[in-house]
C-alpha cells in the first residue's frame, strides 16, 4: 500500500495543464516534511521556519516570468523538491 501511495505521489510531479507544478512540489514537500516530523523524524534544515513563506511565494513568482523561463525553473526546482519529498516519504515508511 505505501509502495502505491509513493507512486501516486511522485506520479503527480509531472506538469499540470494550469502550470502548477511547482506550487504541488513545495505542498508535497511541506506536507510529508510535517507528517514525517509528526512521526518522530528531526528536521535537518535550519531555515525551515524562514523558508516555509519563500516556498509559497514561488508559484506566483514564477508566473510573472515568461513560459519559456517558468518552463525551465520548473525543471530545477521540481527536481530538487520531489527529490525531497521522495527522501521524507522514504523516512515515514
């Protein structure tokens, strides 16, 4: 069951017709890095509590900038994130 959620999840990480994609990176990571903490798990970053409005603030950002732009920061930062998100995912299971 956990195996089918994991790829459900990082199933989703693939591009949306609306161009959320990184707005559900950084809610996916923000959500499993809760659930994990929830669950005992330590958080390893310092600047969580400092970053937590930045990783709101960056779908909105994105979409002031030109498609071939967002096309590209989408690449990084969705890499990045749902590499996190797969690492929370592994420490809740």
């Amino acid at each position: 069951m956990q195996f089918l959620l994991i790829c459900m999840i990082l199933a989703s990480c693939a591009a949306t017709p609306e161009g959320k994609s990184v707005d559900n990176a950084q809610y996916a990571d923000v959500g499993s890095t809760f659930a994990a903490v929830a669950q005992g798990a330590s958080e390893a970053n310092p600047m969580i509590p400092y970053l937590l409005p930045l990783k709101f603030m960056l779908g909105p950002l994105l979409d002031s900038y030109s498609c071939d732009v967002r096309v590209a920061a989408a690449k990084g930062i969705n890499t990045v994130t749902w590499g996190a998100v797969a690492n929370n995912l592994a420490v809740i299971s």
